[in-house]
C-alpha cells in the first residue's frame, strides 16, 4: 500500500510540475484545451470478479481532442485485489450540435499487479486498458464522465466508472 501511495504522489505531483504552463487564450473543460493539462478521478463496480476500482489520471491536452498521461488503477474486493499503473492516450471527440457533451475513447500500457483468489500467488504482468464513454461539462473547470473500462491482463475484467475531472 506503501507503494501505490508514493507512486500517486510522484505522478500528481511530478507529472502536474512537468506539464504544467501558460498556454493561449481561454481554456474550458470540453472546449479549448490544447496545452492544458486535466486531473480525473474515477470510482466503478468491476463486473468479473465483482470488485470495486478506483483510477487515478492526469491528462496533457496534446491538440483539443487527443490527450496523454499516466492512469493509476486500483480495486479491490472479496479475496481479490489488484493495482496497475498504465500510459494512456485519450481521443475525446467535439461534436458540432453539442459543445458541452464529448464521447471519449482511451487505450493505454503498463503493468498490474494481481492478487486473486484463484491465482497461486501475487503476479506482476502486463495491462492494456481500454475504455470509453461520454464527458460532461458542468463549467469551464469541472466535467463528469461516465463508460466502461476494461483491463486487459493474464485475468481480463472490466467494468462501469463514474468520474469527476477538473482542469489545471
């Protein structure tokens, strides 16, 4: 636990100091972000094994639609546990009729490390997740978000998240 607390803290902290900067001209949190950066905390029910997760993300906004950062995964439930931190990329799209609404889908790399009660032991392997759903903007700063996500390991789950994400 010692672990994944030091790891957060390296990426929120780290992560924000690097990518931070003045970029031009006003930002919203579905409109202009390109050179902004977004942090985003998810909550979800894990459908197989039935666990709840949590996620931890913080984006660098690349153009308006396409964004970059790290993603920290954590669940937990029953006998069950697993954390993994991945590289991620983000294309969320702006739809013409709607600028406040934007459907997003996100894949990403790394690794996790498992802990389930069918496993003989703790294994440390692979993590592709990949996920989509819909952003909502509740002001310039806050939007919320809700999809599904899917890990993709030696053990595959997925499942539904609800997130809340504010930008730097």
């Amino acid at each position: 636990m010692k672990r994944i607390l030091v790891l957060a803290a390296v990426v929120l902290v780290g992560g924000g100091t690097a990518w931070a900067q003045d970029a031009p001209g006003p930002a919203s949190s579905l409109g202009s972000r390109s050179g902004y950066a977004s942090v985003g905390v998810d909550a979800g029910f894990m459908i197989d094994p039935d666990m709840t997760a949590g996620m931890v993300s913080l984006d660098y906004y690349v153009t308006d639609e396409i964004s970059v950062g790290p993603y920290l995964h954590i669940g937990g439930g029953a006998d069950n546990s697993y954390w993994g931190v991945s590289g991620q990329v983000k294309f969320s799209a702006a739809l013409a009729n709607n600028p406040n609404i934007r459907p997003y889908a996100t894949v990403g790399i790394g690794f996790v490390e498992l802990d389930f009660e069918d496993m003989d032991d703790t294994t440390t392997t692979y993590l592709f997740p990949v996920g989509g759903g819909m952003e909502f903007e509740i002001n310039d700063m806050i939007s919320i978000e809700g999809g599904a996500m899917f890990d993709i390991t030696k053990d595959t789950f997925g499942g539904l998240i609800v997130g809340l994400r504010i930008l730097l």
